[in-house]
C-alpha cells in the first residue's frame, strides 16, 4: 500500500470546524464521529448540523452546533485537568483520546507562555466549550480513520486587526496562535480579520509535531479533496481549509464511499498442523466469544507434505491482547502473523415482517443514508415455517422472497 500522504491547504484560514467540515467532505463516516462524541457524553449538550455551503463558487462542508437549552447543560471544563479527567474517563478509543489531549496540552503550554503562568492554572475560555471539545475529538477521530504516514502543509494565511476575547481587545494574530504557529509556515494576508483560530493553530501544531513532513512539501498531487467552510464570508478569497488525501485512497478509500460505514481492524493469522478438528472448533469459539470479529480456516499444505489449516482472525484492536493470548495458548502455534487494516460496514438490524405464511424476521443492512441494499430472511424461522407447513424450505423461502420487494419500503 502506498504511504497516506494528508495534505493541508489553508485557502482562507484555520479553525477547528473548518477542520472538522473537510475531514467530513473528505469522507469521514458521520456516523463514526457521532459515535466518538457519544462516548464523550457531547451529545447531551448540542446538536451537529453539517450542511453544504459555497464560498466564492467552490463547494463545501459547513459544521454547526446548535447549543440546547442552558437547563440541560452542565458547565464545559474549563482546565487542562479537567479535560484530562473527561477524556481519560469515557470510552473514547485510545489514540483518539491521545491525540484530543495532546491538542489541549499544546493549548494550555502556549497560553501559560502568554501569560506568564503554567499550563495547569490556565483557564481556558472561548476555547473550553462543548463545540472546541467536539472539534478537537472530531478531528482526532478523523486523523485515525485515515491514518496519514505524511503531512505536506502549505503557507498559513495570517490575519491583522484586533479581537475582543475573554482578556480584552488583543492584536490579530492573538498571542497564542504566534506561539503555536513558531516554526510552522505562514503568510501575511493583510485581511483585518482573525484567520487563524487558537483551536485551529493547536490542531494544525499537533498533527505536524506528531506525523512527519512529506518531501517536497507544498507540493499537492492528492487525487482525493475535503473543503471545510469558516462561519464569516471573506471578500479577499474563499474561507476554505482545503485537505487532500494520497496513497490510501488511491487504494480505493476516501471520497465517494461516504455511505458506508468504515473502522480499523486488525488480521491475525496462522498455520496450524498439530490440531484435532475439535480443538479448532472450540477454539474458534473461544475465540468469538473473545471478541473476535470472524474466525476462518481453510486446508493448507505445510513443511514435509503435512496436511494442516489456515486460521485467521479478523478484529479490533482493543481485543488484540485477549485473542493472541488464546491462540497461544489453545493454538499450538508459534507464531503469527499481524496485518492492520480497515473494513467496510452496513448499518445492520434485525427486523420481524408478517408475510402470507406467518411472521419472518428479516436481517436489513442499510448504508449510512438509509438505503435498503439487503433483506434476507432468517434461515432458522424458514425452516421453522416450512416444518409447521409440512412444506419444502424451498417453496417456503421462494414465497417469502417474493414478498419482501413490498415490505422493503416499510422497512
């Protein structure tokens, strides 16, 4: 697989939902950052609207959050200690959890630095709300669904004027967004507006501390382009942050398959000739029963003409430590092989329909718009028809089937 190479364009400048709205045009499932947020406990204090906006005739992503009512929301944490405590202490994955502290870390150290205190005394204002809080998570979980190897980052665009903030009327850019952008490419715009946002700075200081520069940077042949759109309208240029991803999705991921649901996994495999096909049934069950996403096993030839099988194992990361004890311990094996990797999912329930022969339930796989693209009936309640019938599963089943075309629009 070629390297991911995440390309960086601020056309008219940075800030966390810009960000986070070309992450989501770039392809990032929604339903995988609601479910990060979720695990936040956000949900509880907003609601995400992404919408599609132009700005000076390009297309783009908008993100908003429309706050609930002040009764129904608990004060955002305010302190480095505080967001620590709520991101260690939910489900979030572990490397987006990483990555959303290490944002606030670069945060709290450049205003420390401004005003001459630490980072665990400062007090975070317009950047300790719910939606910061929801952008930095949102951008984490978007950087380990595409996983860049390279980051190339062209010239930042830099506003001038003043702000008023929590501190008072401050220069543009503010004193922290130069702190975070020391040693980062930028350009003077002579735009009187904030372009750069202290999240946006933070973010953008992160990723580039954490994944090495790609050669020849400024450079962006990314077949694959995200455009996130600012809250303001800018006469000068469009208000665009511009991503653009290579490698991976030349391997045929990213834009284009919005609709279906994506996550890492991970592949284990192994072969085995010293074990009795009743061990492997069990320990394929154990396995399962470990958190394994699917076990498979198929007849291989190994050294010395033996007769053996092939296992593998497909499944998450978190479960790694579980399933490779067990297939040390119950497999016989002496070693595996490891291979990371993603997978593609439908949205899938189980339903039950009333048909002419009794009830059925159906299993529906749905993408991530809703769309219907499966409904297969289950085999156990066919055969459970067909015997109380007294008639073949076949019949029974081709019955069923011809139904089902007309209760797919109620499903």
């Amino acid at each position: 697989m070629a390297e991911c190479v995440l390309y960086i364009e601020a056309l008219g400048g940075l800030s966390g939902d810009m960000f986070l709205g070309a992450f989501l045009d770039l392809g990032l499932p929604m339903a995988e950052l609601r479910t990060n947020l979720e695990k936040v406990g956000l949900e509880r204090f907003f609601s995400l609207h992404l919408s599609s906006v132009q700005k000076h005739g390009i297309a783009a992503r908008k993100v908003d959050f429309s706050a609930l009512p002040p009764a129904q929301v608990n004060p955002a944490p305010k302190t480095l200690g505080a967001v620590e405590a709520l991101l260690t202490g939910c489900a979030l994955p572990e490397p987006v959890a990483v990555f959303s502290l290490a944002v606030f870390r670069q945060l709290a150290a450049a205003e420390a630095e401004v005003h001459g205190s630490t980072p665990e005394r400062v007090h975070f204002h317009e950047v300790g709300d719910y939606d910061t809080l929801a952008d930095i998570v949102g951008v984490a979980t978007a950087l380990v669904w595409c996983r860049p190897d390279l980051v190339s980052l062209k010239p930042v665009p830099l506003g001038t004027g003043f702000v008023d903030c929590a501190h008072g009327r401050l220069p543009v850019p503010v004193p922290a967004v130069r702190k975070l952008l020391v040693g980062l490419p930028v350009v003077e715009s002579g735009i009187a507006a904030e372009l750069v946002t202290p999240t946006g700075a933070a973010l953008l200081k992160t990723i580039v501390e954490l994944f090495p520069a790609a050669p020849g940077a400024g450079v962006h042949p990314a077949p694959v382009w995200g455009y996130g759109a600012g809250q303001r309208d800018l006469v000068q240029r469009p208000n665009l942050l511009s991503l653009g991803l290579a490698g991976s999705v030349e391997d045929g991921e990213g834009k284009g398959l919005q609709a279906y649901r994506r996550e890492n996994c991970l592949t284990l495999e192994t072969a085995l000739d010293d074990l009795t096909p009743e061990k492997l049934a069990a320990l394929a069950e154990n396995l399962r029963s470990d958190g394994a996403l699917e076990v498979l096993s198929w007849p291989a030839v190994m050294k010395k003409g033996r007769l053996g099988v092939v296992l593998q194992v497909l499944l998450h990361e978190a479960d790694e430590a579980v399933i490779v004890a067990r297939l040390f311990s119950e497999g016989s094996t002496l070693g595996l092989r490891r291979r990371p990797g993603r997978r593609y999912l439908l949205e899938r329930e189980l339903e039950t329909f009333s048909t002419s022969l009794g009830p059925v339930r159906c299993k529906i796989a749905r993408d991530l718009n809703g769309n219907i693209l499966n409904l297969k009936p289950e085999h156990d309640d066919l055969a459970a028809l067909a015997g109380k019938l007294r008639r073949p599963l076949t019949r029974v089943e081709q019955q069923v089937l011809a139904e089902l075309p007309q209760m797919e629009s109620k499903a």
